[in-house]
C-alpha cells in the first residue's frame, strides 16, 4: 500500500490540485461519427394549367374544341444522409496519485 509520503505527496492536505503531487493525466476525448437521415427539400405539388382551345368552322362560328385543364405533378420530398461528428466524452484531466 502507497502512502501520501511514499507517493511523493508531502503536506498533500491542500484542496486538489496540489502542487507537490499533482501529476496532470490527461485522457483524449472521444468522439464518433453519426450518420443521420436530413431533408434536402420538401414535396411539393405543381400545377400546369392548359388554356382551352378553339377553333373556327366552315360556319364562320368558333366551337371549343378542348376545355380547359389543370394537371397536377406531385414531387416527393427528397432526403440525404449526412455524417456528422459528436464528442462521446470530454477531455479528462486528474492527478496520476491520488485521484483527484
């Protein structure tokens, strides 16, 4: 068993960090990549309208010959996977010794 003085902690009864036994350990923080699933834009529905068409007979007399009309075009949504890197747990820092 170490005691404070085999340590090299001498009057170690100061609040951490001590001055004479802090040896600083530091550990990397770790981080991972997520993949997540993002809109890039939304649906959205077009309308293309079509005038009505005429035309003239051998009567001088104009006669419709298709009426007006609307179409709808649906577009889906479209998405993209984008990464993205998050920190799984900071920088870590303490006394090799005792702990603190």
């Amino acid at each position: 068993m170490t005691s404070a003085a085999s340590a090299g902690c001498y009057n170690c009864y100061a609040p951490p960090p001590c001055q004479t036994c802090y040896q600083q350990q530091y550990v990397q923080p770790q981080y991972r990549t997520v993949d997540e699933t993002v809109m890039v834009s939304p649906g959205a529905t077009v309308a293309h309208r079509t005038a009505a068409q005429y035309r003239t007979v051998m009567v001088p007399q104009t006669v419709m010959v298709a009426p007006p009309s609307v179409q709808y075009e649906r577009i889906p949504p479209q998405y993209a996977t984008r990464q993205r890197v998050e920190m799984v747990s900071p920088v870590q820092m303490g006394c090799a010794s005792c702990g603190y």
